[in-house]
C-alpha cells in the first residue's frame, strides 16, 4: 500500500514505447532504457500513477545467484503489498523513490537500494542488467518498467531483513518449479529466460502444472479418425470432426499450453477455450471466420497472456467464473458457473466448476449426440492425476472431491479429456488410478 505522500520514478509511457508496447523480458535496448531513466525520469506521487497507463513506474528487480541456487522469497501476512501476499518471487524488487537516488544515478542506485533495503550479506558479489521486463497484458504489469538486474554472490549466506514481511531461500531452478504458477508475473519470465540460459527447456515445467511426477501417454483412437491430440509449441495443429463440432488443438508457448478452437460444423461460429500466448498464432489459427467466445478455464497468467490481444482483435465476448475472474487482465462480459451454458453456434457445452487449483477453475463438458462426451478440462485433470495443489491438503480435498463426484461419477470411461497441457486422455484409462491419487494426496 502506497504512503500518502510517496514519490515514486517514472517514465513517460511515449518515450519508453515510442513503437508500441511490448510485452515479455527483452535484452535489446538496455543502454537506450538506461539513458532514458538518467536523462528524463521524473518523481510523481504513487497514488497518481498506480493505474495511469501514460506512467511506467520504473521498478529494479533484483535476483541473486550462487552457484546453481537462485534466491526465492515469498511475501508474508505482513507485507504492506496486498495484492501480492503469499506470492513467489525469484528475487526482490521495488519502486525507486528520491531519497534512494544518494549519487545521482537512479539505475545503479535504484538497483543497490533495493538490494540493501531487503537483504544482509556479507560476501562480495557481480551485477548485471539481463533485461528489461513488461507485462502489457497485465493491469499492474502494464504501468511498470522493471529493470532485472541478476547478482552472481561468492556466498551463500543470505538472509532478509524483515522476516515478518518476508521469506526466502536458495533453490535450484528445478527445485522451485514447484511454485511457478504463485509466481509474480515478472518472475515467471525471468524464470522462462533463466531456463533457457541453462538448457534445461521447457518440457521440465510441464508436471508442475500437471500436479505429477511423470507423463502418462495419451490413448489410443478407438473411432479411426487420425486425431491423435499429440502437439508441440509451435507445431501443427490437431484436428477432429466430430458430427457437428470441429475440434482444433495446438500448443503455443514455453510451457506447452493447450488452446482448443471449437467450431459449430452448421454455423461456422467459433470458440476458442484458453488464450494463453502468442496471440498472432492463436489468431492465424482462427482465420477470417474470427472468433465468438473465448473462455478461460482459470485465472493463471500462462492460460490468459494473450486474452487481451485475442478479445481486442476479435471482440469476442470472453467468459470466465467470479472467483478467477479479478486475475485476468480483462474484465469478463460474462460470468458462469455450475451448470451454466455456453453456446457455440448450435452446440452447447455445459460449465462444470472444479475448484482447487485455482478457487474459480472450471471444465467445459460437451456432449456429443453422435459419440463419447468430450471434457476440456484445463488444469484441474491430466493424464496420471489432478491438477497441483501445492501440497495444500485442503485444496487438494476440494480438487480431487470434485473431480470424482462432478466427473468420475458422472461420465463414462469414453470420455475424452483435453487438459490445459500436454496429451490428451480419457476417463476409463485414469478411473483406475483414482485410489492412488488420494492415497498419495497429489
């Protein structure tokens, strides 16, 4: 929460973006942004700039590193930052106000006071500037500029300061994937980047979202179409046509997500369920036929990056539940629950509420008058368990009671399931696995 009389640093939106916004984690243009902060940076009053979209705030980031160990914090009950209590970050970061600027260099300052306010070490240490960093699809994101310093330490010993406020450890880059999805958005990126520095890929973020250890293989076709449901980032597409619904699936992005256009085989009207990045792939995909709804399973930033490009571009109406609807980056037109329906030209899909992985995660159940039902399940079901919980018993009890009772219960074996990442399943290769899921609790 802002102080009342808090001056922050800030960039005119036109001299940072004088081509358009952009959105991700970039390394090109690092001495421009840097001229620019030393040169026509500007100190304005916080409260008025929080959701001015003609301000970037300018926020360093810092993230440490010893060895092979990153330094994760959490903020805790205490941290005056509501919106950001109980997140992850992979490192610190914070607004630049006057009194930080001690030599007059607002970038290495900036950089040094947020490292200094936040942490005690005691060893030596090297600094770089990897990139500059941007959400433009998120609301906070889109009037910040970060600037994502990474520390190589010659010491492990680091701790916070105010541990009321704040946690932290080392971990590995493996070891903390685990909590990828409670992750800022700025630290999902630089996450994304440190990845791919280490050659690890992106295959190795797939079980965090699946909640599982290994891959289950997809099943086998039983009714002789060639849809198979196996895609890659920026692969093909799978296709099946079902007697009056066309199936389209592709995979876009570094963590492999599963976006599902539906088109009605009678009307030619679409649906596409999840937007998650590349906007211009998922568009491509669409065609001139353009889209109708979009409708997001569940408020994670990696199942809506592109959401507002998509809606803007289209003027789809965008469906989402209440209670992961404040997590995405435009206001839903329409709000649905248990039982509610969404229409794609003359086929129907029934909402089906799955709450665990997220408070507001849902399924959408289509049932074919000429076949097997077919579920997109989003990240609350996947080939060898449900979706992750992050270990949180009770989440994990609301997940797999609903699954079990809203789904297993319900559905026969032949259900096809289309999960957020990854291959597909069906119901009947899974029923099997239901006892172990909850003797495991995973």
């Amino acid at each position: 929460m802002a102080r009342p009389s808090e001056q922050v640093l800030c960039l005119r939106r036109e001299d940072v973006f004088p081509d358009g916004a952009w959105d991700g984690l970039v390394s090109e243009g690092l001495d421009r942004a840097q001229r620019l902060i030393r040169e026509r940076s500007l100190f304005l009053p916080r409260r008025d700039v929080e959701e001015d979209p003609r301000y970037q705030q300018v926020i360093p980031y810092v993230v440490f590193r010893h060895g092979d160990r990153y330094f994760l914090t959490r903020r805790l009950r205490a941290s005056s930052e509501r919106r950001l209590r109980h997140q992850y970050s992979l490192g610190l970061g914070g607004h630049i106000n006057p009194e930080d600027v001690a030599n007059g260099d607002p970038v290495s300052d900036g950089m040094r006071r947020e490292w200094e306010e936040e942490v005690v070490y005691a060893g030596s240490f090297r600094a770089r500037l990897l990139g500059l960093v941007h959400e433009e699809s998120a609301p906070v994101g889109r009037v910040h500029l970060g600037l994502v310093f990474l520390i190589d330490g010659d010491s492990p010993d680091i701790a916070i300061r105010e541990t009321d406020k704040l946690s932290g450890e080392l971990l590995t880059l493996e070891a903390m994937r685990i909590h990828y999805l409670e992750m800022e958005g700025w630290s999902q990126l630089v996450y994304d980047r440190l990845v791919e520095e280490a050659g690890s890929g992106s295959a190795s973020l797939n079980d965090e979202h699946r909640g599982v250890s290994t891959e289950v293989g997809g099943p086998k076709m039983g009714d002789g179409q060639a849809y198979t449901g196996k895609v890659v980032p920026g692969g093909p597409p799978d296709v099946r046509e079902l007697q009056h619904l066309t199936i389209t699936k592709l995979s876009v992005g570094s963590h492999d997500n599963n976006a599902y256009l539906l088109r009605c085989r009678q009307t030619g009207e679409q649906l596409l369920v999840d937007a998650p990045t590349d906007a211009a792939r998922l568009l491509e995909v669409t065609g001139p036929a353009g889209l109708a709804t979009v409708v997001t399973t569940h408020g994670h930033s990696d199942h809506w990056r592109a959401l507002r490009e998509v809606a803007r571009a289209t003027g789809a109406e965008t469906v989402a539940h209440p209670l992961d609807a404040g997590a995405l980056p435009v206001p839903p037109s329409r709000l649905v629950e248990e039982g509610d329906r969404v229409r794609v030209g003359a086929c129907e899909l029934e909402v089906i509420h799955l709450a665990g992985h997220t408070p507001g995660g849902i399924a959408l159940l289509y049932e074919d008058p000429g076949g097997a039902p077919h579920l997109f399940s989003g990240d609350s079901l996947f080939p060898g368990g449900v979706g992750n919980t992050d270990s949180d018993p009770e989440r994990f009890r609301s997940l797999m009671t609903d699954v079990e009772r809203k789904v297993f219960d319900r559905l026969p074996d032949a259900t096809w399931v289309y999960p957020g990442h990854g291959n597909d399943t069906t119901l009947g290769a899974e029923r099997g696995s239901l006892a172990e899921w909850w003797e495991r609790g995973w």
